[in-house]
C-alpha cells in the first residue's frame, strides 16, 4: 500500500494515527454557523412574531395550565458551551408567562425521553440549569414516561393503521410549548412529539427494523419513509388539538458545529412551518455534496458520536450503532460507499457495559447475540419479551435504564448498511471475539484493514476518509 497521508482519527475516547494511500479522499465538515450573540434575546424576538403561531399572549392567561416540554441529555452530542440552549429558552418562557400572570403552579416540565432512559436531577442541571432543576418539584419537573398507562392517551390511527399515542400532556395542557435542540435533520419537528413524548405501543411501529426498507437515510427528511410516517402520527396530533382550536408551539434551535456547541439558529411557531426554516438552516450547515461513490470508506467513531453514553459508557452495541447510524448512515441520496463496498470503522470496542443504564443491552449481549443475530428475526422473537419482562420495565421507570427494547431497535437500525456493504471492518479492534459478534470483520490497525480492503477490491480502489467529528452529512451527485 502507497502511504502518502496522515491523520489522527477518532478513536473512542481519544485518536489513533493512521496512513492513507496518497489517492484518498479526505471530506470534511462544511463551515459551522456563526453562534448568536444573544440567545435569549432571540428567543424573545422568535416568540413575539411566532411563524403560524399566535403569540403566547393571545393563548395563555392567569388560568391557563401550560407544559414546557424538551429535548433530553442526549441532544446533541458534544459538549455545550453552558447555559444550554434549554436553559436559556425555559427562563425567557418563564419570565414571559410570569409577566402574563401565569402561575408556576400551573405549569410543569417534561423532558421528553421517550425510550431512552431518565435522567437525575444532577444530569438534568446539565442542560436546565441549577435554577429551574431546584426550583420546580419533581411533580412538576420529570422525565416522561412511556410506560405510564395512566399518562398515555390513544388518539386513534394513522391512515395507515399507526396507533398513535402521546402524554396526557400533549392534549390536556391549555397550551404546549416544546423546546428542541436540532443538531442533525433526524431530530425536531414532529418526531420531538411523536417519539419523545409517546409510547412503547406507538413508537414500535416506526423504530422497527423493516426488511423491504428502501434505504432512504433519516437523514434525508423530503425522502425518508421514516420521517413520513412520524409526519403522519402528528397530522392525527393536531387535528386532535385543531378540534379545541389550539397548536402545539415549538422553539426549534441549530446549534454550531464548532465545539463546545453553541446556538447559531431559533425559529418558534407551529411545528411543520418552522421545521421547514430549521431543515433549511441543516442543509446550509451539514450537507456537503460529493462527486460519486467510493469503494471504500474510512470512518472514525468517537464516543461524542454516541447520543446514548452521555454520563456512562460506550458498549458495543452502541459502537454497532454508531457506525452503522451516526457514520455510514449520515448521508443523502446514496450511500457514500457503494453497494458491495467496503467500510472501514475505528474503535477499541471494548467488552464494557453499564449495569445501571443498559441492563437490557446485557441480557441481550449474553441471551440473544450468541444464537441469533439477524436484525428480524431477533425483533420478531424478543421485542415484546423485551419490551415487558417486569424487570426492564422497572428499571426504565425507575433505575435510570434505557427501555428494555432499546438495544433490539438500535440493532435493527444497522441492517440496511449490512445488507448494502460487502464487508463491514473494524481497525484498531481490541477483542476480535467481540468485534465479530457486533458483525465486523476485526483488524489491529487501519494499515492492515486498508491492505484488505486493496487485496479484495483492487489496488486502485478509490478510498474515502470522512472526518468527523463534527458529524455531518454528505449528498452523493
């Protein structure tokens, strides 16, 4: 192999160095976005003329009962420059409905979880800060719960037959006002309600794995059936809320791509309209175009890849997912490899689990991986098992563990790019036994997995290396 470049590349927690044949191509992340100068002041410029949206003064009064919902720990995936978009919106949100006579006894927050596991109070500060953290009551300030069937309203189907069901929140308050934080177009937008703040039974039919999947990347939200049938479930959300003549109104932020993340972007409003300005700002911000496919791609995978390890660890089945998800799958249009490919992923992938937030992702490490690992067969054996057993649905309510399903759904997210690449490798691998049972062929470093790579595909293969972080998302032309 003709070595002519170097870079140092992520590597879990760190960065390993490597060479690269001379005719590789490096891509990296686009500009980030300028950070405001004042965010908070943008905030209040964005809810004075809220884009298809009255403003909070023609929808709320002294009686009104409002919910103030948000983003979890997991968004976005770098560290923030603190106070935390979250923060910042919450306190003007609060000073104006103060100001509209609004009592804090009838407003309470819900960090929007979905299946992803709930936070302490201490990670909650993290992206509320101290004052808002300590000042409400755990009544009032908690992290939503997918399994509270006395919380969970059915508000019928989809027009094509998806239960769509969602927090008593969503449809009780006199009004709702969400909070997002889009680091990617995977995010905001009616996925924020749809997801964050609904149910096991509603969220199964959508982060499923579907094996007549077209492969249309989440990444690329005017193409992906994914993002349309989340679309779809919050049609049936606000014709439900349209029968009391009200609408859901979201603060959508972009934050920078430079670390630590700040905020570049704040649209408030109704959710498909302002949506529509915040896919506008992605595009601007992480879409790079590239001229034609590769037959190999190298990417790094750095644990602020992960959105699910924040204040714990990365297991190996969050190194699956990270580079199946959140590196390969960070595209528009195609793929960046081509179909038959080879992709080259860099991570330690150690055999490390924590025993607090990931039980289910032991059990299945240990009960499932072993005898089975195709992505549907395993969903259509053990999701409901998984999704019920007592002890997983006590752990997720109330030991901080993510929901006993969560490692089938990130399992089935990998199969597209296994069904389109022709070898998944993994570099700098330190237990091959586990590397292989993740689905990668193991290699001790880049050098030998690019020499097989070359040995499989032809000494001028044409080679890749996306740069990341920060992540971001090519459009193959």
């Amino acid at each position: 192999m003709s070595k002519g470049q170097t870079h140092m590349i992520a590597y879990g927690n760190g960065f390993l160095e490597a060479k690269f044949p001379q005719r590789t191509r490096i891509i990296k992340a686009p500009p980030s976005l300028p950070a405001l100068p004042d965010t908070a002041e943008a905030v209040r410029e964005a809810l004075s003329s809220p884009i298809a949206h009255d403003p909070l003064a023609k929808r709320v009064g002294p009686e009104s009962k409002v919910t103030i919902a948000c983003d979890d720990v997991c968004i976005p995936h770098a560290p923030t420059k603190q106070p935390d978009f979250r923060e910042t919106a919450i306190k003007v949100l609060l000073q104006e409905l103060d100001e509209l006579g609004v009592s804090r006894h009838n407003i309470q927050i819900i960090v929007a979880c979905g299946l992803h596991r709930h936070w302490t109070r201490r990670e909650l500060s993290s992206i509320l800060g101290n004052d808002i953290v300590f000042s409400f009551p755990s009544h009032r300030l908690r992290c939503h719960d997918a399994e509270d069937k006395e919380d969970i309203v059915c508000l019928g189907e989809t027009r094509r037959g998806m239960l769509v069901e969602v927090s008593r929140a969503v449809i009780e308050s006199d009004q709702l006002i969400y909070v997002n934080v889009n680091a990617s177009h995977f995010n905001g937008g009616w996925k924020s309600i749809t997801v964050g703040l609904s149910s096991y039974r509603s969220i199964r039919q959508h982060h499923r794995p579907f094996p007549l999947a077209s492969g249309k990347s989440v990444m690329d939200p005017r193409r992906s059936s994914f993002q349309k049938l989340l679309w779809e479930m919050g049609d049936v959300v606000a014709a439900d809320l349209a029968k009391k003549g009200q609408r859901i109104l979201t603060i959508e932020s972009v934050p920078t791509s430079k670390t630590p993340v700040e905020t570049g972007a704040v649209f408030a409003g109704n959710i498909p309209d302002v949506h529509e300005k915040t896919i506008e700002v992605l595009q601007k911000q992480l879409v790079t175009d590239l001229k034609g496919q590769s037959d190999v791609a190298i990417y790094g995978l750095s644990t602020h890849m992960d959105p699910y390890s924040n204040y714990s660890t990365m297991n190996p089945i969050l190194v699956r997912n990270t580079a199946f998800s959140y590196a390969f799958g960070m595209f528009q249009g195609k793929p960046l490899v081509r179909e038959g490919g080879i992709a080259i992923f860099v991570h330690p992938c150690e055999p490390v689990f924590d025993d607090i937030h990931f039980p289910s992702y032991i059990r299945m490490y240990e009960e499932i991986l072993p005898r089975m690992q195709d992505p549907f067969e395993i969903w259509d054996t053990y999701a409901e098992d998984y999704a019920h057993r007592p002890e997983f649905v006590h752990n997720y309510r109330y030991r901080y563990s993510f929901h006993g399903v969560h490692p089938l759904i990130l399992w089935g997210q990998g199969a597209y790019a296994l069904r389109h690449l022709g070898k998944a490798f993994l570099a700098g691998a330190q237990d091959f036994k586990v590397a292989r049972l993740m689905g990668f062929e193991p290699f001790a470093t880049v050098d030998e997995a690019i020499a097989e790579a070359e040995r499989l595909l032809g000494k001028d293969c044409s080679i890749s290396y996306v740069a990341m972080p920060p992540h971001f998302v090519h459009n193959v032309i």
